[in-house]
C-alpha cells in the first residue's frame, strides 16, 4: 500500500499549504478509558525559506485531510527556527523553518467561557447541541455540533459558569455509560456504544498477516498491554449540583483489592440517575487487572487498505478487534475494544500511528448483581444502549 497521502488546506484563505509541510504530530481524542476529552494540539514543521509561515496566520482554521480523516485545527502559535546568520543580509535562509501549534475543537472550547448562561433542562447532549449555538452568542461561527445521539438522562436547567469544555465534559459524565467523542472537519460528535452489538466491518490488528486476507485487518509492530492502575476504582461518589451526591460500590471489588476511589460531577436531575452514574463507574473497571492496549503501527508496512478503513469506521463508531500471544501461552487471544484515541507522527517516509483502546465490555451497563444494572464478580454481559 502507499504512504497516506496528507493534504493542508487553509479554509479561512483558501489555500493548499501542503507543499509546505516537513512533519507533523497530532492527537485525536484521548488515552484512556476515565481520561476527560481536554482537547488536543496539533504541531506541524513547515519550510520558511520564503516566508511560507505567512499563510499560517494565528486563528486561521486549516484542514488536515486524507480521505475519510479528516479535521480542522486553528493556528495558535508561529515558532520562528531562522536559519543562523540570516537576519543580515549575508544570510541566504534556505534552511529556515517555522514550527505551527493549532489547537483542535476541544481545546479551543477550553477557552471559551460561559457567565451565567441559562440553561433550560433536557438530555445531556441535546441540552448542549441545541442550547449553546453560534445564535446564544457562545460558539464562533466556525465551529459546529453534528449528532443524532442526544443521552438517555437529563442534564439540569438553571445558570452555569465556567468554560465550554467543562460543561461539554460534565454532561458527557451525566450519562451512563458516556458517550465519545470525535471532530470532523469543524464539527464535533458525540456517539455512544453498544457492546453487545455485533461488528461485521471491524479493523483487526494483529501481529502478522497470517493468513489473513482483504482490508480488515492492520499489522503491528508494538504492542503494549497494561493493567488499570489509576483507572481502577470500584468505589465512586457522583456529585449531581442540586439534589445529594449518590455514592456506589463493586463490593466483590471491594472484598477482595479493598476500597479504591473516585469522585465525579455530574449535571443529573435526580438521586437515581445520579446513582446510576456511580453504579456504572464502580463496576465498569472494579479489576485492577483489567487492561487497556496502545498498538503502534505505520502506513508503509501494510500490504492492504486497513487504515483506510479503520478511519472510516472511527469517523461513525469507535469498534475494533485485537489479536496477541501472552508471552509463553502458545496460545492467541482475541479481544473486541473500544478505540478512545489516535495519535499520528509523520514525515514524507511514513506516518506512524498508536491507537489507544479499551476492552470493549468498559461500556457495558448490565450488571447482574445490581439492582440497576444487572457484573457478577468482575463478569460483564452484554448490553444494547
């Protein structure tokens, strides 16, 4: 297969920058199944031997695209690198540079902040979608919602300050289990999960080829498992703002690892899904065992369109398969997961790119020895939400 070809345009000036472009580093979504979505940053090194970094004016919004990936990140920072000797005029400067830092959806909503803004009560993510618009005078025109996925509980109404990506991060927490999140082009999404449900067009990665065939799976070259640690809690106190904070054990958990905490705000209406909230939260990684998986791969190694298809599917859901040998076992292991973010290195050889996933059954929420929920023990059972 080709290097994936990656494409710069500038929206805000209409203008293709790709020529330009050395390398660049980026991050989609997050690294952990309980990390908040805090937003990302995108570095690009670009040739300035003409002044290149003109067309990088801070707040321009440029598109970094290739196929179906692709995402809008507005310039926040030019990092002059002049070549030495070239501020006289003995200088050629043939081998300047300039560093560009953009910042991504969430981290631009970081900084927008929001006094007293009235909230009326609704679904946690219909709440946001269509309260906070370019029309109530809190999202800049240039950016946008884009989502049929609303919540299934409430977020309370009554005045809130703070940021946006507080507000976005707080309902987000509101639901059980919460949904993601992922940025097209100027546009953010919110999509929740299902278990339990069947993934006939999931990407596998794997450690070689094999025997397989088609544009379904993607070949690895590291492969790291690693246990919960801070991840694991199986005690959790959900701190709604109007009504008590609900607070819930595993109790197997507990029984066994003793007490581990962790306490979340949430925007519920009420006791009971408030409670919910921390129900889930205890039992969702109540195994300190429990892992998680960074796959790092690159473009040039694959011998099919897997990649390809991988974005395409996170653009609409976050399902893929992973295959792997404990060290010794002889035997393989196949795990169903969740990918919860992507980070992408690249330069005009390849891009690399490690994918950050959680066992997909994190997202369940039937629990058979809960009331609410239905896990017995640290065994998950399907769930269609």
């Amino acid at each position: 297969m080709a290097k994936i070809a990656w494409n710069f345009y500038n929206f805000s000036t209409s203008t293709d920058l790709t020529a330009d472009v050395m390398s660049f580093s980026r991050m989609r979504g997050r690294r952990s199944f309980l990390d908040q979505y805090s937003g990302q940053q995108m570095t690009v090194t670009i040739r300035n031997n003409t002044n290149q970094s003109a067309n990088w004016d801070i707040g321009n919004a440029i598109n970094i695209g290739a196929g179906v990936d692709s995402q809008y990140f507005w310039v926040s920072e030019v990092q002059y690198n002049d070549q030495v000797g070239t501020t006289t005029t003995s200088g050629t400067g043939s081998a300047s540079t300039a560093t560009i830092v953009m910042d991504d959806w969430m981290t631009r909503a970081g900084r927008i902040q929001m006094t007293d803004f009235a909230f009326t009560q609704d679904l946690c993510i219909k709440q946001l979608i269509n309260q906070v618009t370019v029309a109530s005078g809190v999202l800049p025109s240039n950016m946008a919602w884009g989502n049929t996925f609303f919540g299934s509980a409430d977020a309370v109404g009554g005045n809130y300050t703070g940021t946006l990506s507080q507000r976005i991060n707080l309902n987000m927490a509101t639901n059980a289990p919460p949904p993601q999140l992922y940025q097209f082009s100027a546009t953010l999404f919110f999509y929740g999960q299902s278990s339990g449900s069947p993934i006939t067009n999931a990407v596998t990665f794997q450690p070689s080829v094999g025997a397989s065939t088609g544009n379904l799976f993607i070949v690895y070259k590291d492969f790291k498992r690693i246990t919960a640690g801070q991840n694991f809690v199986n005690t959790v106190t959900a701190t709604p703002p109007t009504v008590a904070a609900q607070t819930r054990t595993n109790a197997s958990s507990v029984a066994t690892y003793g007490t581990r905490f962790n306490g979340i705000s949430t925007q519920n209406k009420n006791t009971t899904e408030a409670g919910n909230v921390a129900q889930w939260n205890a039992n969702c990684q109540s195994n300190p065992y429990d892992l998680r998986y960074e796959i790092t791969f690159t473009d040039v190694t694959q011998k099919n369109f897997g990649i390809e298809n991988m974005l395409s599917n996170y653009f609409s859901s976050s399902f893929a398969k992973i295959k792997y040998v404990v060290p010794g076992s002889g035997v393989e292991t196949s795990e169903q997961v969740s990918i919860e973010g992507i980070s992408y290195s690249a330069t005009p050889d390849q891009t690399t790119f490690t994918v950050y996933c959680s066992p997909n059954d994190y997202y369940t929420q039937f629990v058979l020895n809960s009331a609410t929920f239905g896990v017995l023990d640290q065994n998950r059972l399907g769930v269609t939400y």
